[in-house]
C-alpha cells in the first residue's frame, strides 16, 4: 500500500478539532471585517508588490501581516522542481515569524484577480493543512471583496511577535510521484488542473520537460472554480457539477496536479474543501516533476 493510501485509510480515523471561530474553508469579507479584532484571528496577507500600486497611502488590511506569496518563503526549489512545500523546518520558522500559533485561526488574503492568482491562496491554505492546522480559511474574494466592503486600510502592515508553532503533519493532502504512478492502477482518479491545450498536449509549461498529460487523468481547468468577474470562488453545487461531468464522484479518492502544484491547489481546494471529498490529495511536484523521468509514460506519448 502507498503512503498515499496508508494517509487516506487514517483520515476515517481523524476528527479535526473545532474552529476557534465560527469560519468555513471560506470566509467573506463582511466576518473578516467584523472579527478582524479577535485575540485569536492572524490575517494573513499574501499579496505581492502592494507598495508598487495606485491604492495610495493606505494599501494594507488593518491588523494583517504581511508574507507574499513569491517571496516569503511559501514554496521552493527541490531537487531541480519549482514550487515543492520547503523542508518542515523552513515552513515552521516561517509560519512562526508571523505570529501565528495552533491556537489561531488564520484567513489569507490574496489580491482576488482570477484564479491563477486566487491559487496563490488555495496553496498557502493547503500548506496549512499540510501542517496540521485545519483552523485557516480564505478570503472569498480577497482584497477585491474586502475594499469593496468598506474594509480598514492602513500604511503598513502589522509586525508580528514571533510564536511557537507546533506542526502535526497531514500526509492525506500530499501526493508523491509513486503515489501517482501507484494511481494508474489502482482507483484513484487523476485530476488535471491545467488549462485544456496543456492537458491535450497542444502546448506545455517551460517548466515540464514534454507535453501532454499524465494517462488516465481527466481535465477540470483551475479556471472553472473562480469567477474573476465577481472575485468569488464556486459554490458546492458548481464544484459537484465539475466534477460530476469528469466522472469524479463526491468521495472517489483523486490526486489533483498541474505544472507545479499550484493551478492544483485551486482544484484540490475546490474539491477537498468546498465540495468536502476527504480522499483528495495534491501532487506538489506535478508536472515539473513527474517529467524529468523520460521512462514514465504520458498522453499523448512523447515524441
């Protein structure tokens, strides 16, 4: 049996301790304002280059702290892949020296654009989850959704005191490269989260070494879960349908990927948070990884 199987069989086993706030997965920006004070509550912002905007003196979400995604130290390089979840020490120093502790509820703030950005949240939450912490939610919507509302904005952003965070590992959410070879022979459905022309293998990511896809997977691109019209992301309802046209049942054990595990993250979110499939895990080296061996097979095959 893979680790990835041995996690899924010990999840029907965990019950997840209560919120410290009454929050879901997703949280809108009218709670954030209104428990923006809680002694208990770390916002995390995410946002990139903040300063270099026309939002004037005042850019910031009052009582946030500020870790952007690109460079605070989110995701690395391994081993020659992009974008892996650094080493268990590094990411703990990083949630730590923003304050947060297991007593927190975190909500993280991207910007809100689209889905390619929203996925920079869905990463961070997963990153969470990875950790042992199930008390973080996003902001539906992100800053579009909370500047909309009336949301405080300050100069700068809040300068945490440094915590001690204490890390529970949750290997259900992880996937690995033998747990995705295991999955082309065993029940679990691969989920493409890619952009349909990259899923046929009309065009790649430079980060992949050939096109195509991996065999048996079905195609759900990131972009069916998050409308960049309204900032919000799927209702359950719309979730269960995208998954239902692909034949991916509401409990089916999947492994969502893409290129390097973040167009991913908005699938897994979707399915594993919104739609509430607690067989779903996330392969962190995705494409970029799975691709740098030329013996694993891929659809269509290599040229």
């Amino acid at each position: 049996m893979t680790r990835f199987a041995l996690a899924l069989a010990a999840t029907t086993a965990f019950v997840a301790p209560a919120f410290a706030l009454d929050a879901g997965p997703l949280v809108s920006a009218d709670w954030l304002i209104e428990n923006a004070g809680d002694d208990n509550l770390v916002i995390v912002d995410i946002r990139a280059d903040v300063e270099n905007t026309d939002l004037g003196d005042t850019p910031y979400i009052a009582n946030a702290v500020s870790a952007p995604y690109n460079t605070a130290g989110w995701r690395t390089e391994i081993d020659g892949v992009p974008g892996k979840i650094p080493s268990i020490a590094d990411v703990t120093a990083l949630v730590e020296s923003l304050g947060i502790d297991n007593d927190d509820h975190v909500v993280i703030v991207p910007w809100g654009t689209d889905s390619t950005e929203f996925g920079s949240a869905t990463r961070v939450y997963w990153t969470f989850k990875y950790l042992g912490h199930d008390d973080v939610s996003i902001l539906d919507g992100g800053w579009r959704q909370y500047d909309a509302a009336g949301g405080a904005r300050v100069a700068t952003p809040a300068t945490p005191e440094a915590s001690e965070f204490t890390v529970t590992v949750n290997d259900a959410v992880l996937a690995t490269t033998d747990d995705v070879l295991a999955a082309l022979d065993n029940e679990t459905q691969l989920v493409d989260g890619r952009p349909e022309a990259q899923y046929r293998g009309e065009t790649k990511s430079p980060v992949a070494a050939a096109p195509g896809t991996i065999p048996g997977s079905v195609n759900i691109p990131h972009s069916e879960f998050y409308s960049s019209d309204y900032a919000t992301f799927a209702q359950p309802e719309t979730v269960a349908a995208l998954a239902s046209a692909v034949g991916v049942g509401s409990a089916d054990p999947n492994i969502t990927f893409c290129n390097t595990g973040h167009w991913a993250s908005v699938a897994w979110f979707g399915l594993s948070e919104v739609l509430g499939n607690e067989n779903t895990a996330m392969y962190d080296g995705s494409m970029a990884e799975y691709t740098q061996d030329p013996a694993r097979p891929l659809d269509p095959p290599r040229s």
